[in-house]
C-alpha cells in the first residue's frame, strides 16, 4: 500500500482547507449588515412583542396582562372597520393601478418621437413625497377654494363646491385617485423595464409564425413579465395595506370615521387611547397577516414559474 493510500484511509483528523481565513473574512463583510438589521429590526421587533403583553399607557408604568391585549382586539370595534376599509381600498388601487399603468405602458413603450416625455411626465409625482403629494390634493380640492371645484364649476358640472371630502365615497375616490397619480409612474417604469427585457427575437418569430397581437401578449409578453408582475404585485398589496399618510393628511379618518385604515387605528390606539400595549398587540397582528400574505404570493408565483 503506497503512503499516499494510507493517508487517505487514514480516519480520524478532519481535513482542513485554505478557505477557511476567507470565509472569516466574508464574515467581517456581513457583520456591519447584521447589526444594522439586530439594532433596527430585531431589537425593535423583541420591544413590540413585550409591549404586547403589558398594560401600557402612554404616560404611566407599564403591568403585565398576558393575552389581555390581543383578546380585547375581538371587541375593537374601530379595527375591525378598518379591515374592511382597508381590504376595499387595496383592491380598488391595485386594480387600478395595474389597469392604468398597462395602458400607460401601451403609450410610452414605442419608438416614437415624445416617448421619453411620456416616460418622464409619468414618473414624476413618484418624486413627491407622499404627505406633500396629499397636501398639493388637499389644496386642490379644498371647498373655499380648491382649482379642482373651480375647475368643475367653469365646465359647468357643478353650480358649487363638489364636496370631495365631504361623504365617504367621494373622500375614497378622492385618495384613490390620488394614490393612482403618485404612484402610477414607478409601475409604468417597472413594467418598460421587464418589457425590454423580452427577445425581440421571439416576436419576430412568432409573427413569421402568423400568431396574432393577443396570442404574443398570452405566450411570450405575460409568461416573461411574471416575475415583474409578482413583484409589483406585493408591493401594491403590501402598500395600500400600510396606508397612512394620505388618509391622515387628507381625511383624518373622516368623515365619521369612514376611512380609517389599519395603521391609522393603531395610531388611534397608541396616541389618542394612550394604550401603547393594545397599539403593539394590533402592530403584531398586522405583521403577521403581511407575512402570511406576502409568504401565499410567494409560493403561489414559484409554483406557476416552476
């Protein structure tokens, strides 16, 4: 038996290889990131579950109550009404966004002259933030003396004020409407972006083929783009669900407080109840619903790509 034989039937001592210092090194790389994500979100995370189980008010010293506070969130009568608006809301902007932005697409993705214009105007309120982008609306379609009433008036629509806050269909379609403009243009970009993305080679063959402008669009526009779909689609669902600032600026839950969101009735609980541990108990609540949503698209849209 040669030796080098023995050696390597020799058992006991691991073997040891040059990787080893680099991957202490990786290791250094990552660790500034870990603690980024210990400090700003587990830590934060471990405090929200122990507010959670205490009795906490906003100016006094917090006591344990268990379960006390997810119990009670059965008899929280202005949660329970902002999941439904919530869900409502959600709907109606992501199909609206999505209907929208296709034909925004439709109009900017050509080589014509203007497309880049076209491009720009589109993503331009995405710039804004969203509590200005609520103000310019709230200016705007003001009753003393918004342009979007005088606007309505010289057209010869209305003899007055129109009232878009006034009732809460007109104060939805108002945010709503609002939120398609702000947000519209990250979409179309989005979508141009996984757009260009396709062979051209592929329509070329499929039009040599005779296949027809619906038929490109179902077997190689789609098929390509779900990726992009998927993603676009989270964070759509995603935002609406976490809706805050337009409703806070424009609506303040009004009127009658037909159009709380979720995350304003947890601002409602934590700083004007003043009950820190109900706010956290309906935080957590909130976060596992996102994660249990995000987790079904997910394993949805891997399971049609696969």
């Amino acid at each position: 038996m040669t030796s080098s034989a023995a050696t390597t039937s020799r058992p006991g001592k691991p073997r040891t290889t040059h990787r080893t210092g680099w991957q202490y090194v990786g290791q250094l790389f990552v660790l500034p990131l870990a603690i980024i994500v210990i400090v700003l979100f587990l830590a934060p995370l471990a405090i929200l579950f122990f507010m959670s189980t205490q009795s906490w008010p906003l100016l006094g010293q917090p006591t344990s109550n268990g379960v006390e506070n997810f119990a009670a969130i059965a008899e929280n009568e202005l949660f329970l009404g902002a999941i439904t608006f919530t869900l409502i809301y959600t709907v109606l902007t992501t199909v609206l966004i999505f209907g929208v932005s296709f034909i925004l697409v439709a109009i900017s993705n050509t080589p014509r002259r203007g497309a880049k214009f076209y491009r720009t105007a589109f993503f331009l309120p995405y710039v804004v933030g969203t509590a200005a982008a609520a103000l310019i609306w709230l200016a705007a379609v003001n009753d003393t003396n918004g342009i979007a009433n005088h606007i309505l008036e010289v057209l010869g629509f209305t003899d007055g004020p129109w009232g878009f806050l006034s009732t809460p269909e007109k104060a939805l379609f108002t945010t709503v409407t609002l939120v398609v403009w702000k947000f519209i243009g990250f979409q179309v970009i989005v979508l141009l972006v996984g757009l260009q993305s396709v062979p051209a080679e592929l329509y070329e063959a499929a039009r040599m083929d005779g296949a027809r402008a619906w038929q490109r669009l179902r077997y190689i526009t789609l098929p390509f783009l779900r990726p992009t779909l998927g993603l676009l689609l989270i964070l759509s669902i995603t935002g609406s669900l976490l809706a805050f600032d337009q409703f806070q600026v424009l609506t303040k839950g009004g009127p009658d407080r037909s159009t709380v969101t979720l995350v304003m009735a947890i601002y409602d609980t934590a700083f004007r109840q003043f009950s820190l541990g109900k706010a956290a108990a309906l935080s957590i609540v909130l976060l596992v619903a996102l994660v249990l949503l995000n987790g079904i698209q997910m394993l949805v849209l891997r399971k049609k790509e696969d």
